[in-house]
C-alpha cells in the first residue's frame, strides 16, 4: 500500500468512526426521548392542603436533610450535619440507626436503585450499598468529571440514570438558576451537559401566565433592591405515574414540576403552616409524595396521597387539588 491509499484508508476509517459515534450518540438521545414520550402517564392529583399524614420524629432526632425510600414503610433519612444515616418507620414513626462503619468522606446525598442504597459524599464518590448493607457489599465509584456541587440526586427508572442537581449559580437580574445533570448507571459515566436547566426568571413567568401566586422576597444587588423569586433548589424526585420530575425550593416553600425535556408543567406554593421549612422529598412507588420538614422544634415527615384520576380533566388532571 503506497503513502496515498494508507492516507485514503487512514481518512476512510477516521470518517467511519466519527459516524459510528455520532449514530450512537444520536441513538442514545432518540432512545430517552422515546422512553419519554411513550410513558405511559397516570392522570391524578396531590391535595397538599390536606396531607393523609403528618408525624412528628420522636424526640432528640435531628431533621433529615434528604430522605429515599427503602421500602413502602421504611426511609432511609440522612442528617447532613452529622453525615449520620436513620431508618425511619413510617408506620410505627420510630427510627434506628443505619450504616455503623465510617465510609471515610461526609454524606451529602442519598437515593435508591431498586433495592441498592446509593450514597453520595463531598469528596465526590458514588457509593453503592446492596442488600444485606453491609461492609462487604459496598462498591465505590468516582465522579471523575463532576465540576459542581450537587445539592439533591434522585434515580430515573426508566432511563436508568441518576439525576444531579446542582447549587444555584451566579444570580442573574436578581434571578437564580441551576442544572440538572444526568449520570448514567449503565456506561458509569457523568454527561458533561446539563440535562436541562431551572431558572427562577421562567418559574416566576410561568406562575404570572397561569394566576398563580409565586412567592418574592427582597434581594440586593450593586445596591439596588429587588424584588423577585428566591427559587433555591434543594430536592428533587421523579414521580413514578407520570415520569415528571419534581423540584422543591426550600427557601421560598415552592414546588415545581418538569416534564423530562425541562419544560414547566406545573408550580405552587406550600402552606407555611404545614410546611414550615420543607427540606427533602421522595415518592412512594404507588405515586403517594413524602416531604420531611426541617423545622429544629418540630421535625415531621409528611406524606400526601397520590389520588388517582381514572377520567382525565381538561385532559392532564388536577394536581395540586386546583
């Protein structure tokens, strides 16, 4: 083969490469967005006004900074304070600890792969606790090309990824914003894109064209005051009937809905009665919302009933009991 032809060749077998890439690429993308858009999406509602259940923790237990689900009675609730891990019984409301070995970092996130534990800490590993959660099966993984703070992390079923919420950057006009990133379980690989990102701007215009009530308070900037949204993204969840995925602000006592290309679908505000300092969330696999409240003189664990619509209204249902 002479230096022309190797050249032809080298050329020939570089272009095919980047094709084969991009078609995977291309089918990876086309494979979420299918997933996506075939869910087969439940019609129901939440009647936050009215939650089928409010327990106070028993006493000297610190509030849970983040919570997942362990079973359809058991949480698994982590104090980030302390980096310490709880089970909480839901139906007897007692808690015991969880996890006794030290795993060497601080935990600031927790979720749930099926029945696997999944812990994330601030030296930025992922570590996966299976069944019977002991020393022995542990795995740990890095998350080598993470450039963020990741203030929430929940599990996507039928995507099989992890979602990472990240903190609020740089406020913008007075607005804040914040991405969500995807970490995929099946290549262990973090997406160097954001998913999609939230912004406080499209939240608060959002609210504005559907007469809902969006909360403000006071912020200062260069000197000038404004008043706008202080939409601060502190958990997030995936509800497992309708494939949307739920972000909760505790700082404003908000909640807001995306689809799963990031388009608002729906907002409200939480009744500050109930939900005094609103911290962690979670969903039931029968759709039922638990939401812990980091209140230090009362600490409780909410549970709201997924009411399911078997009539569609105005064809998506209610939800939020509106």
């Amino acid at each position: 083969m002479n230096k022309k032809q190797y050249f032809f060749s080298f050329v020939l077998a570089t272009m095919s490469f980047i094709a084969a890439r991009s078609l995977q690429k291309a089918g990876v993308e086309n494979y979420y967005v299918k997933k996506a858009t075939n869910f087969q999406k439940e019609d129901g509602y939440f009647d936050l006004q009215h939650p089928n259940s409010v327990r106070t923790l028993p006493m000297g237990v610190q509030p849970f900074s983040d919570v997942t689900l362990l079973d359809s009675t058991h949480l698994i609730g982590l104090n980030q304070e302390s980096g310490s891990l709880f089970v909480y019984d839901m139906d007897a409301n007692s808690v015991s600890p969880f996890l006794p070995w030290d795993l060497g970092s601080k935990i600031c996130n927790i979720s749930t792969v099926d029945s696997t534990l999944l812990l994330v800490d601030d030296a930025k590993h992922i570590h996966f606790l299976s069944a019977p959660y002991d020393a022995a099966s542990l795995t740990t993984l890095n998350l080598e090309n993470e450039q963020f703070e990741a203030v929430s992390v929940c599990f996507h079923q039928e995507s099989h990824r992890l979602f990472l919420m990240t903190s609020n950057e740089e406020r913008t006009e007075g607005y804040s914003s914040s991405s969500v990133y995807a970490y995929n379980l099946n290549q262990r690989k973090l997406n160097a894109q954001p998913l999609f990102s939230i912004s406080g701007e499209d939240i608060e215009a959002f609210a504005i064209q559907n007469n809902l009530i969006a909360p403000h308070s006071d912020l200062s900037i260069a000197d000038d005051t404004l008043e706008t949204m202080n939409f601060t993204p502190s958990a997030i969840a995936v509800h497992p009937k309708t494939n949307e995925i739920y972000v909760l602000s505790r700082a404003d006592h908000s909640l807001v809905v995306f689809n799963q290309f990031g388009e608002i679908v729906n907002f409200t505000s939480l009744d500050k009665t109930t939900f005094s300092d609103p911290s962690a969330m979670t969903f039931k696999k029968n759709g039922d919302l638990v939401i812990t409240d980091g209140n230090l003189m009362n600490p409780t664990v909410i549970q709201v009933k997924w009411n399911k619509l078997f009539q569609s209204k105005a064809g998506h249902g209610l939800i939020f009991g509106r």
